[in-house]
C-alpha cells in the first residue's frame, strides 16, 4: 500500500457521514499537500459520496489542491499597490524565469507560481513571496535575486 492511501486508513475511521467531507478532505490535506485521485476515490468510498461530489468539493474551494506544490511556493501580490507599482511585468519575469505560467508547478515539483489578491505589504509594494518570506520594492530586474537567495544558478526550473 502506498503511503497517501495508508493516511487515508488512518484518518478515514474518524470520519462517517456525508458531512464529514470538508474536514475529512482538511485533514488529508494537511497530511498529503494535495488530494491525489486516489484519494478522492478512497474518500468516496469511505464516506459513500460519489467520487464526482467529492472532486466537485475539492475543486470548488480555493483551500483545496488537486495537484502537488512545489518546494518553493512563489506568489507575486496583485492587490491594488503592487499591480500600480509593477506586479504584472514582476509576473511576466518570473514565468520567463521559470518556465511556468501561473498557477503551475514545475515538473520537478521545485516551483508552484501563484498569485495572491494581497500579501500585507503594501508600503513595501510590489511584493513577492517566496514559501514564507516576503521581498519588498520588488522589480523586473530583481527578480534574480529570489533565485540567488534560494542558490538557483540561473533561476531556470
């Protein structure tokens, strides 16, 4: 047995109804880092839900992932601030750099490329985040530097 499906048997007993889903889904989540298909199907199973209702959970709300993050998470702001000062051409360097548009993650699961509505920042505008670390008065020519402070040579995923 691999081991998503062996946290599902783990988790999966504390759970019974129909109503369970949200935190169930929660709680793999947590555990996982996303919700592979094989455990949306065991979830279906488990609580007797459709497997197309679970999916249809998990894919409507924004705190559920479907796909595996990267180890860096990097997320450009777009809240009002950051997109006067720049944000969109902050983006557009950090695709080029990347490979990646945003809302994907590298192949090797080394970068996830997102966007934030608003990170705080906004008297550091633009801001990016990189996992947990916020980089203020960032520019296109800056963006560099976040691969530098993670040792990327060339920033390339």
């Amino acid at each position: 047995m691999d081991e998503e499906l062996a946290i599902c048997k783990k988790v999966l007993p504390f759970y019974s109804t129909r109503h369970h889903l949200i935190p169930v889904l929660q709680e793999l989540q947590s555990k996982i880092g996303y919700l592979p298909e094989k455990v949306i199907v065991e979830v279906s199973r488990h609580l007797r839900v459709p497997a197309s209702d679970v999916y249809a959970v998990a894919s409507f709300y924004d705190q559920f992932r479907l796909q595996p993050l990267g180890r860096k998470r990097i997320a450009v702001c777009r809240g009002t601030a950051c997109h006067v000062r720049g944000a969109p051409q902050i983006l557009k360097r950090i695709e080029a750099m990347t490979n990646l548009k945003e809302g994907e993650t590298s192949p090797d699961l080394e970068y996830t490329l997102e966007t934030v509505g608003c990170i705080g920042c906004c008297a550091l505008a633009p801001c990016v985040r990189v996992n947990k670390e916020v980089f203020g008065e960032m520019s296109p020519e800056r963006v560099a530097e976040l691969f530098d402070v993670f040792g990327e040579e060339d920033g390339n995923a």
